[in-house]
C-alpha cells in the first residue's frame, strides 16, 4: 500500500471491517466538508460485501431476488480510500495500530472497529459439510440461500428452527422466518401435518420483556411451540436427528426433523476479544452513550461488535452510525461535548404479507407505542422496496438517511 507524502500529513482513520457499520461510517466521514483533512483505510479480508438483510426476504420472494452481494471495491472510490485486504490479527491501542493476519502494519490516529461476529459452524458437531443437505439450511449462509427458498416453498413433515445461547445478531430475523412460514402453511390446506418448534438456547424468546411478551402471544395465538434454554449441539443429517443440550439441567435430548432451519453460534473475532479492547465476553467495551472506548478515547464501536445493550440489528446501526462519525470529527477538532446515541432501534418483524410486528426499543427497553399493525398494498410495496437492493445501497450504504451533526456545522 502506497500513501503520498501529502496523505500520510491527514488524519489517519482505520476502519476495521467492511459490513454496514463499517462502510456506513466511511460514507458518513466522506460527508464531512473538511474530508482532505483525513485519510481513511478500510481492513476488510472479504471481496464482497453482502446485504444480509435481503437473506430473510428471499426464502419467501416469489419474484426474481434482489442483488445481495456486491464487490468491496464498488462502494467506494480507490481514490480517497485505502483497501487493505486483509483481516486483523492483533490490536494494539497502546500504540495506535493494528497488525493484519499476515503482519502488515497499519498505524492510525483514530480507530473504529466494525468488525460484527463471526460465526461458528463448528460448535456444530456433524453440520460441516452438510449445510444445504438432507434438510438442514440457514438464512446466515449466502450459499446456501437457493437451498432455504426451495425447503420453505414446500415445508411438510416436523419443522425445527434453532437459536444459540451465545451472542447473536439474528432474534428478529428468525423470528420473522417461523412467523412467515407458520403463516404459509396455515394457507396451505395440504400440508395439515406440518408441526414447528422453536428452539432457543437462550433464557428468553427475545432480549427485551416486553418484546417477548408479544412474541410468547403470537407464537400461542399461531400454534408454534417454542423451548428454552435448549441449544442445538449436535445433528445427524443421515437420520435427520438434531441433538439438544437442555441448559438448566445439563442433560441430552434428540428430535426428528424434516426441515431443520439453524441460526449458528456466533462469537467476536478472535482478534478483538484477546485485545485490551474487549470486555469479559470479547466485544468492544464502550461507552454505551458516545461510543466512545472506555479507555481510549481515539477508539469506537459501531454495531454488532460493541457491547452497547441493544438488540443487535440493522437499525441500531443506522442510529449509531452518525454519532460515531461526529464524535470522532469532534475529537478531531479538540470540540465538546461528544454527541450520545439515545439507545433507539426501530425492528420491523414481518409476520405475514399484511401484517407486521414493530419493536421499537431504547436499549433494553420498549418505548411505549404499538406493537402490531396492518398492512395495506402500498405498505407492503413500501416495506419490499425498503427491503430492495437499491434502497440499501444507495441509502444505507452512502448514509444518506440521516444528517450527521459536524461539530463545526459542515
């Protein structure tokens, strides 16, 4: 990587982790009128960046799917961004730089880390290898996303949707997954032996009380039988068996299943979570408010990675996004105070084709307003074309949903 005299004079802000809170940050710092001023370096091992959200849609959309995955390299000008290819392999804040896996050295004076987690297919045992087979599939899973479509257009037999114990960044999508096709085959006057059960390894249906309140009505209201603290550990693709640990009593069972839809385990990056950045269970400990590293103040989170207590989600992101680029702008400039992100994430829970659950949320906390409402025709187009690939990568992507307050008002 070549940097010219003139770049290497810029502020220099790196970037860890090309996803949407990574690439929303970049977007929002290219906002700022006083840009030249800084240098931006993105460390991002994947060619492609994927739009995950459409994953959800897709098991359902009857119609030609929206563009999913576009290359690193689309989203941004080579010009004024620097691309480093590579994932990071060890922090270190005491020095303001960050190694790469292969040892590549990339010094910064401001640091975001946006890295999301990752997943662990291999807390599975049996599963690898066996993903998109005998009946076993999973919206996380870009490859496997054909596979899903065809297994929830012809659901029959015992259903089991799954959901770890460990952190996750999927309680609405998966419950918008077993909503919709509880839904589907209650239309479906053929498939009357359908069953559904939901398996969750967690203490809770949903993060937040109230949420789950609702949830718990709706899955009673709609025959979906659901389990907890009961975490998917092992499957036998052959006899099409799935392994339970009960988490209360530590003791084993098993459950035939025709579909078997698995939400993975997921963890923070090795890297981040032996850092000095992590708290004690691996997420960047910040300021729940500014975003701001507790103890380094030229360090931020943003998204799934940060240990910020909200539901993990695109939304939470999309709030959180303009505080992070206007406080580092902040720090930039010597200004005060620092802008504080109020907790807020709006999550829409599609429950069928006209009707949709809204959660809307400060940290852990319901606000106060109502849960389900109706859709009509032109909300439902309103909901899809949200859901769209242009709205994603002209909207989110460039930041242009929100106003990012600059310190000095450009």
């Amino acid at each position: 990587m070549r940097i010219s005299a003139k770049m290497a004079k810029r502020t220099k802000i790196l970037v860890v982790g090309g996803g949407p809170a990574g690439i929303s940050v970049i977007s929002g710092l290219r906002q700022w009128a006083s840009r030249d001023k800084v240098q931006i370096t993105l460390l991002e091992p994947s060619d492609f960046h994927f739009y995950q959200s459409a994953w959800v849609n897709s098991a359902f959309a009857s119609k030609k799917d929206v563009s999913s995955r576009r290359h690193i390299g689309e989203l941004f000008s080579p010009d004024d961004i620097n691309w480093v290819n590579e994932a990071a392999g060890e922090f270190n804040p005491e020095s303001n730089y960050v190694l790469t896996e292969t040892g590549l050295r990339v010094n910064y004076d401001y640091l975001v880390v946006a890295c999301g987690l990752q997943i662990d297919w291999e807390k599975i045992k049996g599963l690898h290898g066996k993903l998109g087979r005998e009946g076993i599939t999973s919206v996380a899973s870009y490859s496997t996303l054909n596979w899903t479509k065809n297994l929830f257009s012809k659901p029959r037999g015992k259903v089991i949707f799954t959901e770890p114990s460990t952190l996750c960044n999927m309680h609405s999508a998966s419950k918008e997954l077993v909503m919709r096709l509880q839904t589907k085959l209650s239309l479906n006057t053929h498939e009357t032996n359908s069953e559904i059960t939901y398996y969750s390894g967690s203490h809770a249906l949903y993060p937040v009380d109230a949420c789950q309140s609702v949830l718990k009505g709706r899955f009673k209201k709609n025959n979906i039988d659901w389990e907890l603290s009961k975490e998917l550990i092992e499957v036998r693709p052959k006899a099409k068996i799935a392994v339970f640990r009960n988490l209360i009593d530590n003791t084993y069972f098993e459950r035939h299943y025709d579909l078997l839809h698995i939400v993975p385990p997921m963890r923070a990056p090795v890297a981040v979570a032996r850092s000095a950045l992590a708290d004690e269970v691996g997420l960047v400990d910040v300021d729940q408010h500014t975003l701001q590293h507790k103890k380094y103040s030229n360090i931020f989170a943003i998204g799934d990675i940060s240990n910020t207590p909200v539901v993990r989600c695109i939304s939470a992101i999309k709030m959180q996004m303009p505080i992070v680029v206007s406080n580092i702008v902040t720090e930039i400039l010597g200004a005060q105070p620092l802008k504080k992100y109020d907790g807020t994430s709006n999550q829409v829970i599609m429950v069928s084709e006209r009707e949709a659950i809204l959660f809307r949320c400060k940290f852990m906390r319901h606000m106060n307003l109502p849960f389900s409402y109706g859709l009509s025709e032109s909300q439902v187009i309103g909901r899809l074309n949200l859901l769209s690939s242009m709205s994603y990568w002209r909207y989110l992507l460039s930041a242009n949903f929100s106003r990012i307050p600059f310190p000095d008002g450009r």
